[in-house]
C-alpha cells in the first residue's frame, strides 16, 4: 500500500481511490484468509475515512 498524507487524500480524488481501492484489497485478503475480526475492524475504518474525507471534500 503506498504512503499518503491525510491532507493528500483530502485534496486529491484519485489518491483517494487509490488508497481506499488498495483498503479494499486488504479487507479481501483478511476474509480470504480467516481474519473475520481483522476484516471487519479495517472495514469499519475504512468506511469512517472514507466518510470523513468526503466530508472534508465537500468543502473544498
């Protein structure tokens, strides 16, 4: 997973798919290999970031 700043993905749409696509993909792999727990934590992260960032981009 690349390395992105907060503020990158709150100005920069296509950082964000990036970073959230690449989440996505972690979130997969948990499930696939029995870490239901883990899937879910990362899961809800991801959808509270997602959430907030686009928040924060409605302002821009």
């Amino acid at each position: 997973m690349r390395n992105f700043t907060y503020d990158e993905l709150a100005v920069d749409p296509a950082k964000r798919k990036i970073f959230l696509d690449a989440y996505a993909e972690l979130i997969k792999a948990c499930k696939k290999y029995g870490f239901t727990e883990a899937a879910k934590a990362h899961a809800r992260n991801r959808k509270r970031l997602a959430d907030d960032l686009a928040l924060i981009d409605e302002e821009f």
